[in-house]
C-alpha cells in the first residue's frame, strides 16, 4: 500500500521537481503523514504554474523539508496541512519575447508538461485542494536585474481558509455557493511576521542600499470560481499591513526610485500587453462582463425574491477583479545626507529631518472594469457623492457624443448648445469628403472598425447607402467595449511636520496638517465645517482608458482627480528651504540617472531598427509593412496628455510672525488666507472655458500700463499676453485636420480617412493652459492680545479670483509646433499654415517688427511662466498701523526666501545665469482701502 502511493507521488510530483526519487520520501499511510526533503523544483514549470508577469523569470528554486498531514476521517471539515521548512527561490528580470521563446509562454515544453486541471463540475477533490492550509518558516527572494540586487526574506509564512468575516471556523464554512448562478467563493488569508528587504545598485556603488522591515500583515484573498467547470472568473485581494516605520535619507530614496526607474519599462510593455489581453478573454468568454449592465437593470427585480443565502452571497460576492492595499498608520523621515544637497540657509547647514504621519492609507486598483458600467459594487465607493465619479461621467457622455458627431457629421446636435466654446469634437470634417473617402480604397493592413467595413463594402456606392441608425449602431457597440484601468487613492489623515535639526531638540510642529480629531477646538476644520467623519482628506483617482486586444478606435484621455478636504498649511521659512534643496537634489540625480539610461535605451533601439530595416526590405509589400506604418502613426501623442483636475475645500494658509512683540497688544501674530473652493484644471469647461479667458483678456485691455509703451514701459519689456494664449482664446491652437477642398490645390490622400478613428484622434486639443479658480478668497488676522488669541480682525474682503497660466518660453512653444505638424503629417496630411493673431497687447512698432522680413535674432519676449489673472469684483482692504508692520516684517521674511532658493538652485542644478521668470498681469476694476487709526482715547 505504501508503495503504491509512493509510486503515485513520484508520478505526479516528478513534474514539478528535477531531482525526487522514493528513498526522499518518508510516508505513514494510517496516521495520514509524510515527509519530502531536499526537493529542488524545476523552475520553468513554476513560472508558468504561478503565473508570473512576462517580464520575470524563476531561474531556481529549493526547499529542504516538506510534511504534510491528512486527517482521512475529517476532510469535509479539517483541511490538510502542508509544512515547509525553508524556502530558496531566484527570480530575475528578462525580456518578455525572451521568456515566451524560451520557456514561459503556452506553447512552451514547460506548458505542456503541466498537468491539466480536469474539467468538469466542482467536485468534492476541488474543495479539499482548495482548503488546504500551508505553513513556511522561511522563504528567502534572490531578484537579480540589469540595474540592481535585491533579497527578500519572509518568515513565519501561513495560508489558511476563512470564513467571509476571516475568522477562523471549520472547512465548511468557508466557502460560499450560489447554485442559481453557478459560482462559488472561496475566502483564503496569507499572514507572515516579519519581511525584510534589502535591495542594492550593481551600476551605481556610490547609492546607499535600500532597506525595509515591516512586521506582521496579512493579505486577504477571496476567488471566484465556476462551478460548471471550475475556471476563475475573478478574485480580490487586500494587502493590510500594521503601522509602518520607515526612515529614508535621500540617498536612499534616490536608489528607489533608480530601481523603480529601471523597471518601469519592463513593467509598462508587460502591463499593457497582458492587460489587453485578458480584457479581450473576459469580454468575450466571461459571462459577468457581459451580464454587468443586465445585473444594473435587474437589481431590483432579484432583490425581491432572493434568500438569505442568496443575499449573504451577494454581500461578499466579486463581480470584477481588483487589488487593494490598507495601512492604518504610516510614519515616514526623511532625512538628507551630507554634501552638495544641503541648503545654504544657516539654520539648515547640519541637515534636518522631515516626518510625514498618515493615518488610514488606502489605495485601490481595479484593472478590468467595464467604463460604462457603475462602481456601486466597488468597496467603500460611493459612486453618488464622489465628485470624480459625477466628472467621469460627465467626460464619458461628452466623448460619446464627439465620437457620434466625428462618424456621423451629419447628425443633428442633441441640445443647443449653453455658451460659446468650441464644438465637443475638435477634429472638423467635411461630410460629403468624408463620404467619398469612405468608399475609397483602404489600406490592406487596416485594423479601424469603421475602415475596415468600409473596405468590406467594395465601392463607393455601397458605403453612401448605409444608414445613419446602422453607422450610429457600429459606433455605439464599439464604444460599449470601452473598459477603464482605474487606481483610487484615499487618505483619511495625514500631518506634514515641520523640518527639525540637530541643533534645536523641541517637539515637532505642523506644518500641512489635516487632522480633525483633536484636543483643542481653535484647530480641527472637518469639525468646524461639519464634514462627515468617514470622508477622507484626500480622495484621488487616476483613469486609464484601453480596449480589448489590438481593437482600435478613439479612445478618451486619460484622467486625475483630486478631491482634498480642508487642510491647514503653516508658512515655515526653514521647511520650504529644506524641501526646495531636497527636491532639487532629488531631482538633479534622477536628471543624471535618466541621461545615462536614455543612451543606453538608444543603442538598443538603433540595433533594433537595423533589425527591423533588414526585415523590411524584405516584406515592405506585405502585411508586415502596413503593420509597421500602422504602428508609427498609433503612437501615443504625449505621456503626459491628460486631463487634470484638482479641487480643495476650505484650504487655509496660516503665515506667522517671527518675533514677538509682547508691548504692542494691538499687534497680530498670524494671518491667515482662506479660500472656498480652490479648482485647478487644464480642460475647459463650465468656468474654466474660453469664453472666461476671454473675459480676463478682456478686462486687461481697460488698463492702459498692460499695452502702453509710454512711462513706465521702456523697450524690451516681456509682454504679458502673448500669441499663445490668444490663439487658445480663438480655437486656433487646436490640432485642427480639417480636409482641403479640390480647389485649394491640395486633398487629402485617399486612406487619410481611415486615421481619424484611431485611438487619439481625439488627443488634439492642447492641455498646456492651466486654470486656477479661488471662489472666494478672504485674509484675516488673529493673535491680538487687546481682542484675544481667536478673534479675527478682516483684512482682505471676500473677492473671487480666476488665474490663468501657461508656459510661455519660445522653446515650448517651438516643441508644441514641432510635435503638432509631425502629428499631422505621420497621418499624410498637409500642416496648417501658421497662425498669427493679431495681438491687441503689443505696441505698433512690435507689430511692423514681427512682420517686417527675417531680421537677425532679436530678444525674447516670453517668460518661463505667464499668469493672467481676473477679478471681477470690488477688492477691499482694512488695514492699521501694526498690522502694517506685520506684512513690512512678513516681506522681509519672504524676500529672504526667495534669495535662498535662488542660491540653492543655483548651486545644486549647477546652471548659472539661467534665471526664471514670471510675468503677472492683472487689473483690479476698484479697490477701497481704509486706514484704520489708533482711538485718541486711552482704552
């Protein structure tokens, strides 16, 4: 009987293992015991067993000692235990066509020598291999790199079944069933004590090594499986980690982000690919995606005639995978090294240190989720008073109704439009050119939906008798395939202290703050202002829009939101200093780093292209060909082209005085400036669109010192609106490809309308012209000792103001030209002229300049940074003797700032005589300003 099961392991386990013979194992068939020692695992079967990412290889794996323990007589109810001594594993980073050559793809040997799991219905042998428990003492990571080492070692290491509340209860009831729909849940827990990671740079030695210890976690994993033939639909797993510690000079944080910087290629490439991939298997093999929307509409119907089981399985039930990882405190130092880095501020020469505490730190991914459907099953996501999720909404139904109005010229407008902007869809066509070209010849290699029916049609003919309700149907089950890679970020607290140094041991003090469970009421806003108190400070999210496998069609920009609750921000001269130095030298080594991978990247990329110049010659005719051409003309516009918008509530800037005046008890000891609502975006849109720039132009025009080149203007002064913002006032920036008419001497090529539903065809509006709203803004003062420490004494009146800002070098703007005709002409169409508004903001003697003929370089007239801004209402200032000496003091302070960071980046980016500049415009309609003098009477 031994022997006979000995046997059987050896048959079955000998897939796994290179080196098993009978005499390494130790069974006792009656106490349901055995043992395995010195198993080396063959280790291109594990990477394709535990599903690695493509872009990572098991190179070997070893494990001294293996028992396990079957209780024969409880297995409905006890699982079996598997215990592992010590665990050796290596892993390293590859290319991925590299290891789906040589061994970790499915057409592979190690892919095939995978034993098939048997299909069929979920069996009683599917629940004991599912409830199995296993136990590890030690795991040890070697991860090798072209850039960097790193070792990971895990102990104490448990993987155990739950129940849906992750208790711990018998077999049974960690499993739950829904016989009506066919699926079932299985709850698993991984726990381990201790991890330490310890990761060094092989081409960088001068980088201080990276170390991590964190103590116990946990990560909760639930699987959702099928029933009829047990294949996986979804899972959710949560990372939750206990408070974690973690200092970091910034050495060490630039090894960081060295490493991460030399995998993120890897990890792009492999994340897009695979992504794409298994969208396109749920789309079209898992039936929950395509039930999401039908479950929206029968929601209420099931509700009514569900069971208590029922309604237990839906209250934990997966609908879509996702990841999520949770912290309920965070305390991060950062500290800065010796050397160049450090600022030259005095009080900063011996270095400080900053401490970051968050409280509640949560992030969530959700990588295949359909962009029509709702969030209302997403975990602690509501979808109805989330404002990204009402923005997201919004975009998606105005990108559809660009998408229908870009297929179907000719589609009558749904509502009349509420203002005055440009039309949803930026890219105009002419449709009787557009009908014409839809009948023309298309390219062999063409993979557009619309193009490639357009070509099944043969003919001209054809293409101008198919109805717009069928056009408007192609296009509506093209957008229906949409899905979003979502990743939300919520903070519930958080407290940014004040930079502390060696020669000043006092207790740290805030510096950003959003904390609002506190002992003393002068502080505390989400208190103050009523908010809820599950509301997080910070709710971010970034959207990321793809389709399924190679399908292409527009696609909308990607999008980040970020909601901030009231926040507190304590003007320190010494922390800005220190953050202002850190971030530069954080930034100057990063700058260093990319230049030398950059090269490298580039002799990789030209042995390519004479790889890829070699095969072309050979099949420039064929499809590779068109495949390639198709490729130049798909890539991505702009890695940073999305569409940003930020949102504060009640932020609150609290600048105090440096010294103290005890005899003057009229005098204050901090201001602060507060604003309402504070909105920052890069899109227009309802108060943010061109019709309000315009409106700011506008009001500069009635200030005679904006255009006039009397006193106080002299000659070469940088010109605060230049041609950039007009031409975004106009439209005219926009990357318009409108047809050329036969008469004009030009057309455009017959498969050039094939190219406007690609992906980014929607990608032509610029994203440069940022908007800052501050809905209103007021600046009281407080501290007085003759009121009292809380009582506010009005400076600043309420007033609403509306920024407008761009970068204005001649080198962005020459990039901006550059990549715009490039664009334009990797489609085969002719650039547009250049457009040259008349600017009203220029003398007439610029004007015969700029268009006298090419004359030798003159200066330029932009700044770095130019900022407009708007006020529309009566700005009123109270202001007495001693508040005076309190801004008078607070401007010293500032002006000693503005020195130092100066010097500072000076010395740290080592650029001299590259000064920055800002350039402000404004022009107040009225101001009142009143004086408020001393009482002659005493008291």
């Amino acid at each position: 009987m031994v022997s006979l099961i000995k046997n059987q392991l050896l048959k079955h386990l000998s897939i796994y293992t290179k080196n098993l013979s009978s005499d390494k194992i130790n069974l006792s068939t009656f106490r349901g015991e055995g043992e395995l020692s010195n198993l080396e695992l063959d280790e291109r079967v594990l990477t394709e067993l535990l599903e690695l990412p493509s872009w990572l290889r098991l190179t070997s794996a070893w494990c001294n000692h293996v028992s396990f323990r079957i209780s024969w007589t409880k297995l409905k109810s006890v699982p079996i235990t598997l215990t592992l001594d010590e665990v050796r594993i290596t892993i390293e980073t590859c290319n991925p066509m590299t290891r789906d050559a040589g061994g970790g793809g499915s057409g592979s040997p190690a892919a095939a020598a995978l034993p098939q799991v048997p299909q069929g219905k979920y069996s009683f042998i599917h629940k004991v291999v599912d409830g199995i428990t296993i136990v590890v003492n030690t795991v040890n990571v070697n991860f090798v790199s072209a850039a960097f080492t790193a070792s990971v070692q895990m102990s104490r290491i448990r993987v155990e079944s739950k129940t849906p509340k992750w208790a711990n209860a018998d077999l049974r009831m960690t499993r739950l069933k829904d016989a009506q729909k066919g699926i079932i849940l299985i709850f698993k827990e991984l726990s381990w004590q201790t991890v330490r990671i310890e990761a060094s740079s092989t081409q960088d030695k001068s980088l201080t090594p990276l170390r991590l210890l964190t103590n116990h976690a946990r990560c909760r994993i639930t699987i959702r499986k099928r029933l009829a033939d047990c294949s996986l639909l979804a899972s959710r797993l949560v990372l939750i980690l206990d408070d974690l510690l973690w200092v970091l000079t910034d050495s060490q944080l630039k090894a960081a982000l060295h490493f991460v910087d030399s995998l993120s290629g890897l990890i792009k490439a492999a994340t897009h690919a695979t992504q794409k991939t298994k969208a396109a298997r749920k789309m079209q093999t898992l039936p929950e995606y395509k039930a999401q929307v039908e479950q929206q509409q029968n929601r209420l119907s099931e509700s009514a005639h569900t069971t208590t089981a029922q309604r237990m399985f839906n209250a934990f039930d997966v609908r879509e995978t996702s990841y999520h990882f949770f912290s309920q405190r965070i305390d991060l130092h950062l500290c800065d090294d010796e050397g160049d880095g450090r600022s030259s501020y005095p009080d900063l020469d011996k270095g400080g240190a900053l401490q970051v505490s968050v409280t509640a730190f949560q992030v969530d991914y959700y990588p295949y989720h359909l962009a029509k459907s709702d969030r209302s099953h997403w975990a602690k996501y509501k979808e109805a008073s989330v404002a990204p999720a009402l923005w997201l909404k919004e975009s998606l139904n105005a990108f559809r109704e660009a998408v229908l109005n870009l297929s179907q010229p000719n589609r009558p407008a749904t509502h009349a439009p509420l203002e005055r902007s440009t039309p949803a869809s930026p890219v105009m066509l002419n449709p009787s050119l557009l009908s014409s070209q839809l009948g023309g010849s298309a390219s062999n290699g063409s993979s557009t939906p619309t193009a490639a029916a357009a070509a099944g049609s043969g003919s001209a003919s054809a293409s101008s008798q198919m109805s717009q309700a069928a056009q408007q149907r192609q296009t509506l089950e093209n957008l229906a395939k949409l899905m979003s890679s979502c990743v939300i970020l919520r903070i519930e607290d958080f407290t940014l202290y004040r930079v502390t140094t060696s020669g000043k041991k006092a207790m740290p003090k805030e510096f950003v703050s959003a904390q609002h469970k506190r002992k003393s009421k002068s502080s505390g806003d989400k208190d103050r202002y009523s908010f809820p108190a599950e509301m997080p400070i910070i709710h971010a999210e970034y959207t990321y829009f793809y389709y399924p496998g190679d399908f292409v069609f527009p696609l909308p920009p990607s999008k980040i939101f970020v909601h901030v609750n009231p926040i507190q921000v304590h003007f320190d001269l010494g922390s800005i200093l220190w953050l202002n130095s850190f971030g530069l030298n954080l930034h100057e080594s990063l700058m260093r780093t990319s230049v030398g991978s950059q090269a490298t990247l580039q002799q990789q990329q030209s042995s390519q292209q004479q790889q890829h110049s070699a095969r072309g010659s050979i099949a420039s005719n064929g499809s590779y060909g068109t495949q390639m051409a198709a490729l130049n003309v798909e890539q991505e516009p702009n890695l940073m082209y999305m569409d940003v918008k930020v949102e504060a509530i009640m932020p609150r800037v609290v600048m105090e005085a440096a010294l103290d005046a005890p005899n003057q008890k009229d005098r204050p000891k901090t201001m602060q400036i507060q604003v309402s609502r504070f909105a920052l975006t890069n899109i227009r849109e309802m108060g943010s669109s061109r019709a309000d720039l315009a409106q700011a132009l506008h009001s500069l025009q009635e200030g005679s010192l904006v255009f006039g080149s009397g006193f106080p203007s002299v000659d070469g002064d940088m010109c605060i609106v230049t041609d950039r913002i007009l031409s975004h006032v106009a439209a005219s920036d926009v990357s318009m490809m409108s047809p050329m008419s036969p008469s004009g001497g030009q057309q455009l090529p017959r498969s050039a309308s094939t190219q406007y539903l690609s992906r980014y065809v929607m990608w032509l509006e610029p994203r440069d012209v940022w908007c800052i709203k501050l809905d209103p803004v007021w600046v009281d003062f407080l501290g007085a000792r003759s009121l009292g420490p809380n009582k506010s004494i009005p400076f600043v009146d309420a007033v609403p103001i509306t920024l407008w800002l761009h970068a204005g070098s001649a080198q962005a703007q020459l990039d901006l030209g550059k990549s715009a005709t490039a664009s334009m002409e990797s489609m085969g169409l002719a650039p547009l002229p250049p457009l040259q508004p008349c600017n009203p903001f220029l003398s007439d003697e610029d004007v015969r300049v700029g268009a006298s003929p090419p004359a030798p370089a003159a200066p330029d007239r932009t700044a770095d940074v130019h900022a407009i801004a708007h006020i529309s209402n009566l700005v009123s200032l109270q202001i007495d003797h001693y508040q005076l000496l309190f801004l008078l003091r607070l401007a010293e302070e500032l002006n000693e700032m503005s020195t130092f960071l100066n010097l500072d980046a000076e010395r740290i980016l080592q650029k001299q005589n590259e000064q920055k500049s800002i350039i402000f415009g404004c022009v107040v309609p009225q101001i009142e300003v009143t004086l408020v003098m001393p009482s002659p009477t005493p008291g």
